[in-house]
C-alpha cells in the first residue's frame, strides 16, 4: 500500500519541514541516535567532509571518526559532551544525563580537506531531549564553518541550490516523465536488458523517484537503490508497495563510494541519467563496475555529447500537446522548464570533467562507450535516445 502524501496532514507536514529545516542548513549537522549511530547527516555535511561522509549513515559513529582522523587536529566530539564521555567506554549514552551534561558541548577542530584545505570547525554537541520523556535520546552536532572560509561556504550554497532544484523537479518529475516517449523507450531498454539475465540482482544508481526501480522489483528481480536527494527519496517511498519491498534496498546515499557493498555482488548496475548530475561521476562509475561482477551487465544512460536542452525540451513540450495533455500538466510543465536550464549548465559541467587515469577525455554517452571497450567488455552497444540528445551504452563486465 502506497503511504499517504504528509502534506495532507499538517502534523506530519510539520515533520517535513523540521527534516527540511535540517537538510537545508548552512551548517553541516550530524544527528547521533542513542546507541552511537549515525542517524542522519546533511546536505552541507556531505559537501564539507566529501567521501569521508561515505556509506556512515546507519554506521556506528566511530567508523565515521576513523574516516576523518587523519585529517583531523584536535578533539572530533568535544571532550565533556555526552557522547565522547559515553563512546570512550564503548558504552551506549545513558538516558538520564547529569545536570552537567544538558548543555551545549564546544571544540575547536581543523580538518584537512581534500577539497577545500584546512577548515577551522567549531564543533557543537547538544543533547537531544526526546519530546515526550525528557530523556536523552542522542545529540546534534553541528559544525560552524570559520566565516572568512568563503571557497567552502560558496560550494555549500552551490550544494543546496542543487539539492532545491531536484524539490521543484521531483514533484512534477512522476507526473510528466511517464508521458514521454523516449523516456519511456530508455526505461525500457534498461529493464530488458536487466530482464535477459532472469532474475537478477541489480543496483540502481541515482535511482531518482525509482520508476525503473519500481519496474525492476515488479519484473521479479532484487534492487538496492543509490539515491541521495531527499525530494526524489520522498516520492520513491510514496510509491513503494508492500509487496515488492522485501527485495528492496534503498541506500540513502551518494554512489561516488559505496563501502558497505561487496565487490562483484551485482549482476547488473543500471544508472539511467544519473552520472551527470553527480560530483565525481569517474569516482561512481569505477564504484558501478568494482560492484558490478565478471559476466554482469552494464547498463548506462548519459547525455551524449551533442545534448541540446532546447531540443529535447521541444520534443518533450510537442508531444505533451500531441497527446493533449500540455493543459492539464501545465504547472508540472513549467517546474520542468524552470530547472531544465540548470540541467543543462550541469551537463556541461559534468561533461568537462577529464580523468586521465582511465583517459577519458570528457564524461560523455561517447566517452563511457569508449572506457567500456578499452576495458574489454563484451558486447558493447550505444543506441541513441531522447531523440538523439543522449544514448545507452550497454556492456558485459569482462
Ligand atoms: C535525472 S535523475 C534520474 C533518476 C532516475 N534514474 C530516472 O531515470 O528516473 C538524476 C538523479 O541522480 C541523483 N544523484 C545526483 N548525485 C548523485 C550521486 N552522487 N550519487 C547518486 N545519485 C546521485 C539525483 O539526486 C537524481 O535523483
């Protein structure tokens, strides 16, 4: 059974926007539930700590700490908030605090980061009462960025521009999408190339609203779903239905490094329009093929080098009004049209991105085609789509 929409319900409408309110901070937030694990981190928290942030959700915070420590001077927790008290001890955070314990905590801390140089942190841990009980129930960290640190604070708004750009899209994104054709061929083509491998394992990245997620799982097979984006999350999980759901993973996540997955455990990897829009798309396509294994299939969508926004816009906008549906899907329309000049500025950008170790010279449909023959996987093919702007490279890992 499909969930409710919240925003019919303004108590948990309410608990949207406190999610949000957290998401969308400037300051990178983690949330420590009591038993020391990660319970969440932010948009701005990916952007400062990069890959170290990788596969920590749902991790014990200690594997977080290692990631980090050696870039790290200085104390990560500060040392009286509850938990480096508590996790020096192995020990779970106890419910009733000492009145000692229920303020605020403050370090200073510097981290090296590969992205950004040093960054002075100061780092803030605040208890976090459960509602109901008054007791403990974990803590928010916080960590307030030095303000003359302008390169960081820069790409965090970058960040969150992004995040704000998949919120107007993912609404309209399910109801126009499905209309279009060769949206519809390109899903497709994906779900029977997965379908020639019988039942079959597969790893959806950047899996987005999970429409092809979802024909996969109803086509029989068992997906783990990438996706970090917190809008696309939201309408993915309104559509998920019970009976699929035990052959669903969803990993809320970047697909850049996904530790916790084994080598080779996957027979197919599927990225339908995924990789442009992804910070290091070279990192997340050798993490598709390390998962991928020997005799498994590749399946990847990508702008080709000649995409043209206003072309495939047209083609989109022509064949709504063909079906007579421009009316009815009007504001869904124009949430497309508002961000479809971002993606396009996205695909250009991601297409520039050069990696001489696997000497790929843009990252490109034309480009991934190329890397797959060069690594000698077999039965390579490129077949056009979205009326010629982007193109499905298929290939078998050798
Ligand atoms: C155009 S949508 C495609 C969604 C889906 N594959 C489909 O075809 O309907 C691109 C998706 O890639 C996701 N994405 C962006 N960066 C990512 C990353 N680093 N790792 C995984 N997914 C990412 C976005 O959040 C977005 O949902």
């Amino acid at each position: 059974m499909n969930s409710p929409d919240p925003c019919s319900n303004p108590k948990e409408m309410a608990a949207v926007n406190v999610e949000k309110a957290f998401f969308y901070s400037t300051s990178p937030k983690i949330i420590l539930g009591q038993s020391g694990k990660m319970a969440d981190k932010n948009a701005a928290c990916d952007q400062l700590f990069g890959k170290d942030t990788a596969g920590c959700k749902g991790q014990h915070f200690k594997y977080f700490i290692d990631r980090i420590r050696p870039r790290c001077s200085g104390p990560i927790l500060p040392p009286n908030g509850v938990f480096r008290r508590h996790l020096c001890n192995d020990i779970v955070v106890p419910s009733d605090l000492s009145s000692s314990e229920l303020r605020p905590a403050i370090t200073g801390l510097d981290y090296d980061s590969p992205a950004f140089g040093l960054v002075r942190l100061r780092v803030i841990e605040i208890p976090n009462i459960h509602p109901t009980t008054g007791r403990c129930a974990g803590s928010l960290l916080s960590f307030e960025i030095d303000p003359s640190l302008e390169e960081i604070r820069n790409a965090i708004d970058k960040r969150l521009a992004h995040e704000l750009m998949w919120e107007v899209y993912a609404t309209s994104y399910d109801r126009i999408l499905p209309h279009l054709p060769f949206y519809t061929e390109c899903v497709d083509r994906h779900l029977n190339a997965v379908n020639q491998l019988g039942k079959a394992t597969v790893l959806d990245v950047g899996s987005g609203t999970g429409i092809a997620t979802e024909m996969m799982l109803r086509a029989g097979h068992r997906v783990t779903a990438v996706e970090p984006n917190r809008a696309m999350l939201r309408s993915f999980h309104l559509k998920q239905s019970e009976d699929v759901r035990d052959r669903l993973r969803i990993i809320e996540d970047t697909a850049e490094e996904l530790p916790h997955l084994d080598t080779e455990s996957f027979d197919v990897v599927t990225v339908l329009l995924a990789f442009f829009d992804m910070q290091d798309p070279h990192s997340a396509l050798s993490e598709a093929k390390r998962l991928l294994t020997s005799g498994g299939t590749l399946i990847v969508t990508e702008p080709s080098l000649n995409f043209n926004v206003e072309h495939l816009m047209k083609v989109a906008e022509d064949s709504l009004k063909e079906q007579g549906l421009l009316r009815s899907l009007f504001e869904d329309w124009k949430n497309i049209q508002s961000v479809a000049p971002i993606i396009s500025n996205t695909i250009r950008k991601t297409q520039s991105h050069t990696n001489p170790r696997n000497r790929m010279q843009a990252f490109t449909a034309e480009s991934i085609h190329e890397n797959l023959i060069d690594e000698g996987y077999a039965d390579v093919v490129f077949t056009p789509s979205h009326a010629g702007n982007c193109a499905t490279v298929i290939g078998v890992k050798p």
